[in-house]
C-alpha cells in the first residue's frame, strides 16, 4: 500500500490511471441494459453552474498572487497587474475575492460598454496623482474583468485597451489596477505589444490538483443538496463480499472518478463542473446517480459558423 501511495503520487502514473478507468467504465456501460433516467433537476444544475459565483473560498493555485494582490492593494503601493487563465480558471472569482474586505473598489466589466464608459468618464474626472486619497474620483483597487473584450478585430483595435492602460499606468502609484484577460487571446495582445512592458506583474494562473478538483465537486453537490450515488459504476464483488468490501469499493469508484474528470479537463475547475453535472442523472425515485463521463460529439462544431 506504501509503494502503491508513492507510485501515484506521479501525475503521469495517475493520467495512466484515469484512461483505463474510463476504458473500464466504458466496458461496463456497453455490456448493462440500459436504465430509465431523467435529466438533473434543474435547481440542482444551476447549483452546479460555473458560471455561479463561489459562496466558499477553496485552497487552490491562486491563494499565494491572491494573498500577494492583497498586500500591495493594503499598502497602497500600487501597479497593474494582468491575471491570464483559460475560461473555467477562476479569473472573475479571484477579482470577487481580492475585493472581498478591500475598500473602496471599482469593479467593470470589459463585455458591458456601459461599465467601460463609467471607468473613462471617472478617469477624465480624476486629476491624476496629485489629488489626495479622499478627493481622487478613483478607488484604490479598480478591478477590470474580462479585459481582453477591449480588443476589437479591426485594424487599430486595441486602442480602447492602450488608453485603459495609459489611465491605470498614470494613476497606479497608490492604486492597483487588475485586468484579467483569456488565455487564449493573451498571446495576441503580446506580440502586438512586444515592444513595450504593459504590466508590472502577469499572474498566470496554473491548473488545479485532483484533489482541488474533488473538493469543488463536492462542494458544490453539497450546496446543491443532492448526494450522487456510484452504484451504476460498480463491477461485479467477488464471492463473498460484504457491505465493508462495498463501501470500499464504491470508494474506490468515486476517487477514481474524480481523477478520470481531473484528467479529462486538464485541472480547469470550471470545465470539471459542467462534465460532472453533465453526467448526473435521475432515476425515477428522483435519486442523482452517476453515469460514465459524457463527452460532447466533435462532429456538432462542423454546422457552427467560422
């Protein structure tokens, strides 16, 4: 069991590990008749929702730039920093949580053209450094979400992104400004602006670990209040078997779920609740059971548009 232990402790051995249990859970789905199930509730699914804001902060990556983001905006010392993750990351939940018990703040959202012109008009107000903390328009903390909405496809589309940028390096001396930004679109905003240093500080955020992941499935199932049941994933006990040996077993079903889910969204958060909810069903007495890891056809991104 020692060996065992220190054997997975490797993240190769448990990807090894977590492709041969969705081998196995495949085999047994093609060899079980099929059972009458219903789609989750939905109060139960929008609990599951990632786009659902977080009620409880869980131990993950971004505790240390979250706790370093919080010093600097105490001191006052200042800066632009930029947050780039993938959708699913926790961006949007870092910012709720950096603004938690920070005041004042000023939160915009780069998709509402409303909030964008809310922060231009307050910038144009505000006289810049010179003014004193409780004259200055602007807050001390200005959080900008979903920066990367600032760049237009068009030729001279990143002038609205240059002109926020030239606002917070011109009044970040004892404010910080946070922008976060996809990473897919980072890469463009980069060797656009190769030639000059943008930010004080990129925080890339870095996948979560398996048992990061577990800890958010379950917390979130909890607050959804339903309690998932493994039993349609169980292979047959051996002879003999009692209600030990299958608990152990259903044990065993559940972490090893958990590590296929890991490993199917590569440690992103947000993408590990959509798969788990997606593969939760109802049986007719309205208990949530757990089906083999659904996985959308490719084939349905051929009708999209370019």
């Amino acid at each position: 069991r020692t060996v065992r232990g220190w054997v997975a402790s490797f993240s190769l051995v448990r990807r090894a590990h977590a492709y041969l249990f969705r081998r196995e859970l495949a085999r047994l789905a093609s060899g079980r008749p099929e059972v009458r199930t219903q789609p989750l509730g939905e109060p139960a699914r929008a609990a599951l929702d990632p786009e659902q804001p977080c009620e409880g902060w869980l131990p993950c990556p971004a505790d240390e730039p979250l706790e370093r983001l919080r010093a600097h905006s105490r001191a006052a010392r200042g800066g632009v920093v930029a947050i780039v993750g993938s959708r699913g990351m926790g961006k949007t939940s870092l910012l709720r949580r950096l603004a938690d018990g920070l005041a004042p703040s000023l939160w915009v959202d780069g998709r509402d053209a409303i909030s964008v012109t809310e922060l231009g008009e307050r910038v144009e107000a505000d006289t810049g450094e010179e003014r004193s903390e409780s004259g200055s328009d602007l807050p001390r903390l200005v959080l900008i979400d979903e920066a990367q909405a600032l760049v237009q496809p068009v030729i001279g589309g990143l002038a609205r992104l240059d002109a926020t940028l030239a606002a917070a390096r011109a009044r970040s001396s004892n404010g910080l400004w946070v922008m976060t930004f996809d990473a897919v679109l980072w890469p463009l905003i980069q060797r656009a602006r190769d030639d000059c240093r943008l930010f004080d500080e990129v925080v890339t955020l870095a996948p979560w670990t398996e048992d990061q992941v577990g800890a958010l499935l379950w917390q979130r199932s909890a607050r959804a209040g339903i309690e998932p049941s493994f039993e349609d994933l169980l292979d047959g006990l051996p002879p003999g078997a009692d209600e030990i040996d299958r608990q152990e077993a259903l044990a065993a079903r559940r972490s090893g779920y958990v590590r296929m889910l890991w490993d199917h969204v590569d440690g992103n958060p947000g993408l590990a609740l959509e798969a788990w909810r997606a593969s939760l069903v109802e049986d007719a007495a309205g208990a949530v059971r757990v089906r083999a890891l659904q996985v959308p056809d490719a084939r349905r991104f051929d009708g999209l548009p370019d």
